[in-house]
C-alpha cells in the first residue's frame, strides 16, 4: 500500500468507456461540479487517495478553476454517497469504512452480483460475450505491464459492464457505487491479494456465461466475491500479551 497522499487529486486522465461512477445520477450535478466529483471519485478507485486524505477545499478549487462554492457542491454529493466523510469544523475526508460496513457491502454486493450473473445468462447475446473478452484482454494487459490504476479500475469496471449488459442502468449505478466503496475498503484493508487472481475469476464467470450456465455463473461469481473479501484483512489478529512480552530465548 503506497504512502497517504494528502494533496488533492489531480484531474484524472481520459478513461476507456465509461467511468466506474455513474455519470446519470437520479439528480445530475452542473457540470464542473459533476468532473471534480468525478475525479475524486476515479482517485479514490485507482488508489491515488488513500482514506483519511483531506480534501481541503481551495486547493481542489485552484486546481480546477472553479469556486469553492462549486467545490463544496462535489464533497457534498460524495459525502451522501459515502465516499467523503464531512467533519465539523475540520473539513472533508476521504471515507474510512469501518469491518462492518465492509462486511455488509460485500454481502450486498454477493447478492445482487449472483442473481445478474444467472440473470444474464438468459440473456447475453455473441456481441456481448465478445465485449466481455475484449474486456478481459485490456485487464490482462493492465496487469503485464504492472499498471496498477488501470488495472484496479478494468477489474472493478468488469462488474459494472455486466450490469450495463443486463440494459438496466439503475443496476449500473448502484452496483458503480457500491465498487466506489469497495475501493475505499480495499485502500483499508487489503492484503497481498492478486490482481492475477481476480483477473482469472473473471475468465471462468465469462466461460459460464458463454455456456449459459446460470448456475454455474452465480455460482463462480459467489466465489470470487467470497475470494476476494477473504483476502481483506477484516479479521485483525489480536496479539497475546504473555506471547507478545515473552523475552528472547536467544
């Protein structure tokens, strides 16, 4: 896990397709307003904001050229969405989850992925599939050139394109949400996890829906969730004091 980084971010390079955070929100923000929650939002996915950054508001401004008005307008649009953490007095942060909110978004997340995965069988045209495998590629790509923003925002990506598949863009926009914040947990408490490993999951969830094996999809899809939850270090050992103090036999 990199240094904290306590400077705001910069605006985010062109992304390929869609951003991960849905750019249709139910109440759309003015359009400066929009990019700055945007680029926050992409720093936070891509691991160049690490929770508990402050997000001071005159820099983001400078930076972006606009008011702090405008500003101010973004971290409230992210605090709502639980990605900025408003304190009296001190200003915005960048979210720090606490193990059971991770807990819970994962379950949130096994449910609703499970049931698109089965769903999409049903449904997942040769054009779709083919879009799947081009996505897969640019992931494995990503992970030979060790290009660790790419790769964090295709394998997270990955699971919003499902969901766009389906044509239900409500879905879409919850579950881009939900991967915002699973970055946030990810920044916390992720452990040597393999993006590799990720990567692979993802082959087989595609190899599923190729067969149209709603079963088998939901089923890999549980797993690789289950996989990557249990790779967070949700579950801290507590260290023995007596263990802990015990002198050096040497």
């Amino acid at each position: 896990m990199s240094r904290r980084n306590n400077s705001p971010p910069s605006p985010p390079a062109p992304l390929a397709g869609r951003p991960l955070r849905a750019a249709a929100a139910a109440n759309p923000l003015p359009g400066a307003t929009q990019r700055i929650a945007d680029a926050i939002t992409t720093a936070i996915v891509e691991r160049r904001l690490m929770p508990g950054t402050k997000l001071a508001e005159q820099p983001i401004a400078d930076i972006f050229k606009v008011s702090r008005t405008l500003v101010r307008q973004a971290l409230n649009q992210l605090s709502r969405d639980r990605l900025v953490t408003l304190a009296p007095a001190r200003g915005a942060f960048v979210a720090m989850p606490s193990v059971e909110e991770a807990r819970q978004v994962f379950e949130l997340r096994s449910m609703i992925e499970t049931a698109m995965a089965r769903q999409l069988c049903q449904s997942i045209t040769d054009a779709q599939l083919a879009a799947l495998r081009a996505h897969l590629h640019d992931e494995c790509e990503a992970i030979a050139r060790t290009d660790v923003p790419g790769r964090t925002r295709l394998l997270a990506d990955f699971h919003v394109l499902l969901a766009r598949q389906l044509g239900n863009e409500v879905l879409a926009q919850t579950l881009a949400d939900l991967l915002s914040r699973s970055s946030l947990i990810a920044l916390m408490y992720q452990s040597s996890h393999s993006a590799e490993h990720s990567q692979a999951e993802h082959g087989l969830i595609v190899e599923a829906l190729q067969r149209r094996d709603a079963e088998a999809a939901a089923a890999l899809m549980a797993q690789h969730l289950a996989s990557v939850e249990r790779n967070l270090h949700l579950h801290p050992r507590t260290p023995d004091l007596a263990e802990a103090l015990r002198p050096d036999p040497g």
